[in-house]
C-alpha cells in the first residue's frame, strides 16, 4: 500500500491490521455485492430488523454521503466508513512511498532475471 493513494491514512491503517476474517460482502454500500471491512455500518444493514439495502443505484443515494463524510472526516467515522477491500487484505502490511516499492521491484526483477540468466548459463554447459 502506498503514501499517495486515494485512501485516507485511516483507511490505511485498518487495512494494514486488516485480516480476511475481518471483511463481508455487503450491498450496503453500492447496492451491488462488494467486498469490504466488517464495521459498524455493514453490521447494522445486516440485522433481520433493518431494511434489506436497495439495488444499484438507488443504495448510493442511501450511502453516498456517509461515503463522502467519510473521506471529509475520517477520524470521527472509522466505524461506518466505506472500505472496500479485495482478496489481498491480510498482505498489506505496511504503507510505504510509490518510489519505494517501485525501486524493490526493479531490484526483484534484476535479481530474478540473473538467477534466470545463471540457470540458463547452467544448462547450456
């Protein structure tokens, strides 16, 4: 996860300590079927004396300005936020500059293509 993405450092935060355990497939929020972390909100939309959530895009009009307060104010809204998350939660671990992770895979390549390069070398001898 990286420093300049579009998420607010709290959303950072609860996906860094987020595990798969910790996400639903809610409508809550969209009206469609999304994967996101287990809150406050997801909970209340899922008990039996609440109203189902609407289709898309009707949801979005329910939701669409929680989804806005949250990334106004994300302090005060961490329980009801909207954070979508797909299959790779739990592997965030960290939140690091763009140039970092970029220079860590071009050094993951080079080292990787040499061992190619070594095993081709070994092969062919």
């Amino acid at each position: 996860m990286v420093e300049e993405a579009a998420n607010t450092p709290v959303q950072q935060a609860a996906y860094a300590k987020a595990t798969s355990r910790d996400t639903v497939r809610s409508r809550s929020f969209t009206g469609k079927p999304a994967r996101m972390l287990r809150n406050d909100w997801t909970e209340a939309w899922e008990e039996p004396d609440n109203p189902k959530p609407l289709g898309m895009p009707l949801q979005y009009m329910v939701s669409g300005m929680a989804v806005r307060a949250t990334n106004k104010y994300p302090n005060e809204s961490v329980d009801v936020a909207f954070n979508p998350i797909g299959q790779v939660v739990g592997q965030f671990t960290k939140v690091e500059k763009t140039a970092t992770v970029i220079q860590r895979w071009v050094q993951e390549y080079l080292e990787a293509t040499n061992r190619l390069d070594e095993l081709n070398a070994a092969a062919t001898a």
